[in-house]
C-alpha cells in the first residue's frame, strides 16, 4: 500500500516514536528553564515541543498502531 511505508510499526519505529518523545520532553523543560524569566514576565509557555509531545506523535502512535493492526488481521 501506499501508506505502509509511513504507518506500519515495527520495532525499530516504535523505538524511534519513543524517542522522539522522550527529545520533546527534555527540549519543552530546557526551553523553558532556559528562557524561565521571558516566559514568566510574558505568562506564556514554550508551545512547539509541549504540542509535539502531547499531540503529534501519540497521535500518530495511535494510527500507526491500529493502521499495523487493520493490515495484519485483514
């Protein structure tokens, strides 16, 4: 499929997608504990890492999983 280059999950990419996150994580607390006193004078926080943690890849954990679960039962 044309899909299956990107989705299907193996091993090797679920260590990748984990991480990945793990480098969102550390990248959100160093910005942040960097820039500690830019972001508290202005009461916001370091949005791109904190989405990508949070959003983007378990999102795109969860339709690589069940992508990889549709193509393996069917």
């Amino acid at each position: 499929m044309k899909f299956d280059k990107y989705l299907m999950l193996s091993w090797k990419r679920v260590l990748i997608i984990a991480c990945a996150w793990l480098l969102s994580v550390l990248l959100h607390n160093a910005i942040y504990a960097l820039f500690y006193d830019y972001f508290r004078r202005t009461g916001v926080d370091e949005p791109v890492f904190f989405i990508l943690a949070t959003v983007v890849i378990p999102l795109y954990f969860i339709i690589s999983l069940v992508y990889t679960v549709i193509r393996k039962v069917s």
